[in-house]
C-alpha cells in the first residue's frame, strides 16, 4: 500500500470527484461517529431551530424585531461584515465552517434547550444553493418566508437601493430599470435582476420544498403583517409550536406618524418604531411600470397560487386579487 503527500492526493482526489470541491456541512449532531470526535463544549443547542430567510424588502426586519419581543426567542448576534444579518448559506461565509456560524448563537444556559433561536438573513430566499445547504445542516429547522406583491417588492428594493446611493439607481428611473436590455450596462442590468428575481416566488419556495416538507414551512402574507401583525405573530407562533405564546395586542400599536404598526415603549409607552429606512415614504410607482411588473409576474403568479394550492397553503388576498385582475 503506498500513498501520496496530502496536497498532491486531496488534488488527484478532487481531479477524480470534481463534484465534490463544494463542501456542504452536515449536523454532527446527526451521526453519532461525529458527535464522537465533536469537542465537549460545543453542542447542537447552539445552532436555530428556525430561519427567517425573506425575500428582501417584504417585511423581515419588522418580523425579526416582533419575534425578538418574545421571552423564550433569541435571534443571532449581529454581524458587522453582513449589515447584521450572517448570511451563511448563501456566500462565502459557509466556506467558514459550522464553528464560524455557530458563534453567532448565544451558547444555551446548562445545555438548556429552552431557548427557541434564530436566524434571519433575507437573501436566504432566492440563494440557489440555500436549500440543500440549509437542510444538511438544519433538516429539522422551521422555515418562515414572507410574501408581498412582488411587483410592490420591486419597487421597495429600487427605491432601497437609491436611498443606498447606487448609482444605476440613482441615475435610471424604474422603469428603464425594469425594460433594461442584454445590452444595457452591467450595473444597470445587475439592479434590474435583484428587483425582479427575487419576486419568481414560485420558482423559489421550488427550491425550498425540495428539502422541506410544507408543514416545515410557513409562509407569512406580508400584507397582513403590516396591517395586522398581532393576527400574524399568532399564527407563526403556532407554527413554531412556542410556549409561552404571547399576545401582542397590548405590544404594538398603529402609529400614524410611521403609517406602521410599531412597539409599544415599554417604560415611556410612546411608539418605538423601525428606523427611517424601514417604512420609507416615496411617490406611488407610475402606471408604465406599473402595468409592466403585472405583465411580467402574471405566469409566476399563476405558478404561486398552484404551487400554494397543491401543498395546502391560503391564497393570500393580493395574489388572488393580482390574478383576477388580469386583462
Ligand atoms: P418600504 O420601506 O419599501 O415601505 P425588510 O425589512 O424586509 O427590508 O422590509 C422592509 C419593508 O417592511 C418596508 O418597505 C415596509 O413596507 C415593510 N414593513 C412591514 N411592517 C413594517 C413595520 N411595522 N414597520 C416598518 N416597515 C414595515
């Protein structure tokens, strides 16, 4: 038996199994030979038990900041590098390692499971390679997704990414946005995609039900997490099946300065709302774009409400609404 150096034989290795180059990080959790070699103080409580993955701009921060209201959920640690969210799955940061992302979670108190944690990172949603990164690591995670209109959506990221001075944003109004071409410059087309695409919410939450069953999924009408967040915080806590389950009601409070529902300062009892970048004010979307985005998102409309029908979800109001009035 002979053998090569380690450098040259994980290369022969890698030259013979190229499929293999990606690492893909299971639960050592999940196998008692790892847990085995696993170091004494690390434990499987450290990691959550459900993500909040999105989309971008339908709602997650107001989501994020209601679930943290409650005494037995606790969300990650921020991070610096990712404007707070970790956003493992879906860049570089997996390359990392479990340990990295682990140290995001606070560490159980006496290895308590009491503690329901978190994470929510936006761009989960649509990440082409989240699912299965997800469920190798988490295959028994909840799973929550909101969904707005998405042409709404559309128009929320353009006008996020303006207020973030970009520059394709800054320089092309919304709808140049939407009909760029092949041929339209890279920025420009770049701004275009990440208004669009996330929106295919169809072809999306696929992807998600390729790993998860549908029970382990729920999905949130985020226009009813604006207009009635205490009716929308009930139902996600009986989907995480959490205890104490808490009633929002005497919480938060419609503010109409905010045009928001916001928290209820606990000691001053004014409003304590998201920031301005959250709930921005901005002119109603033209009726060029408007009519464009309907044109555009009608096929993945009607794929959502059959996928939505098939694994036994509600037909949010706006998607049935969308869909009947189509030309
Ligand atoms: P706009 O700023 O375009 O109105 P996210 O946190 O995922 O980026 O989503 C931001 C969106 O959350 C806001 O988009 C706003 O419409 C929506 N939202 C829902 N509930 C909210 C709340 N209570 N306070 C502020 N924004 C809320």
């Amino acid at each position: 038996l002979s053998t090569m150096p380690a450098l040259p034989l994980a290369k022969k290795y890698f030259d013979l199994y190229p499929e293999e180059r990606e690492p893909v990080w299971g639960n050592p959790c999940d196998d008692p030979r790892h847990m085995k070699i696993w170091s004494q103080d690390k434990t499987c409580h450290q990691l959550p038990r459900f993500l909040v993955i999105g989309p971008q701009k339908t709602g997650t921060t107001a989501l994020y900041s209601f679930l943290s209201m409650h005494p037995a959920i606790k969300s990650n640690f921020h991070s610096n590098e990712t404007f707070e969210e970790i956003q493992f799955f879906n860049g570089k940061n997996y390359y990392k390692g479990i340990d990295w992302y682990m140290k995001f979670f606070p560490t159980p108190m006496d290895n308590s499971t009491d503690d329901v944690l978190f994470e929510k990172s936006a761009t989960y949603f649509d990440g082409e390679l989240v699912p299965k990164r997800a469920h190798a690591l988490l295959s028994k995670a909840k799973i929550i997704a909101i969904l707005i209109p998405p042409s709404k959506r559309a128009y929320s990221w353009y006008h996020h990414m303006r207020a973030r001075n970009d520059s394709a944003a800054l320089n092309y109004t919304f709808y140049q946005v939407l009909t760029a071409s092949d041929k339209s410059p890279k920025p420009l087309r770049d701004l275009q995609y990440r208004c669009l695409s996330p929106g295919m919410y169809a072809q999306h939450l696929d992807r998600w039900l390729n790993y998860y069953p549908p029970q382990q999924i729920h999905l949130i009408d985020g226009e009813e997490l604006k207009t009635n967040p205490t009716e929308t915080m009930m139902k996600v806590q009986t989907f995480l099946k959490i205890s104490p389950i808490l009633d929002y009601r005497p919480l938060l409070r419609y503010d109409s300065k905010k045009g928001f529902y916001c928290k209820i300062d606990e000691k001053s009892k004014k409003s304590s709302c998201l920031g301005k970048s959250k709930g921005r004010r901005y002119p109603p979307v033209d009726l060029a774009s408007e009519k464009y985005l309907q044109s555009f998102y009608t096929s993945h409309n009607i794929a959502l409400q059959k996928l939505l029908k098939r694994h036994g979800y509600q037909v949010p109001e706006w998607l049935a609404e969308a869909l009947s009035e189509r030309p």
